[in-house]
C-alpha cells in the first residue's frame, strides 16, 4: 500500500493558485467561481493528507461566511475523515468535496486538472 504524505511542490504551485483564484473570486462577489476553485483545488489536493483537510477547512470557512448550515454540516464529517483516507489512498479521485455530492463518489476530472495531475503521475 502506498502512504501518502506530501505533495509534490510543481503541483502544490497549482493548488495553492486554485485557492488564490478562490479568495479572489469570493472577495469580488462571485461566489459560483470561487467555489469553483475550491473544488478544483480539492481534486488536485486530495490525494495527500494536509492539502485534502486545507481544501475541506477553505470549504468550510466559505459555509460559515455565506451562512449556509447544509455546507456547514456536510464539511464537519469531510474535515475529520478526508485527512485520513488520503493518507491510505482511498479516496474517490475527482470528488470534488462539497456537501452536493456523496462524499465517496468518484467523479470524472476535468481534462485540465488531468492533464497537470498527470505530470506529477498521480
């Protein structure tokens, strides 16, 4: 079984750009992209422990700022188990993490975010 623990840096580089594009996105008022971002930076993130909990945490924080308790609710469970799944390998690849999906459902990648993870062969 592979463990994994840290993120390439060529590939946190995009993550943390994904996030950047979300804090832009929500500090302008265009909450569908921002939360766009976040799921994107959650299916680059997934596969490694720390980054897969930052991504569910930014989730989170963005429930609590547009008072949405279904968010809120559907990411408590996501922050205490994604960590961990990731850290074994069993995650659902391309979930993208909001509380809209079943948290263990796979889904397809955008050929974009393909593209990038498959650079650094995940």
């Amino acid at each position: 079984m592979k463990l994994y623990t840290k993120m390439p840096t060529g590939l946190k580089e995009y993550f943390k750009h994904e996030l950047s594009l979300a804090r832009q996105y929500f500090s302008q008022g265009q909450l569908q992209q921002s939360w766009h971002h976040l799921e994107r930076a959650h299916i680059l993130g997934q596969p490694w422990p720390i980054p897969h909990t930052q991504a569910h945490w930014r989730m989170m924080r963005f429930a609590f700022k547009i008072k949405n308790v279904r968010e809120i609710l559907g990411q408590i469970p996501r922050l205490v188990i994604g960590g961990i799944k990731s850290f074994v390998g069993e995650i659902p690849v391309g979930n993208t993490g909001g509380a809209n999906v079943p948290p263990l459902k796979p889904m397809d990648i955008p050929e974009d975010l393909q593209k990038i993870l498959n650079t650094y062969k995940v």
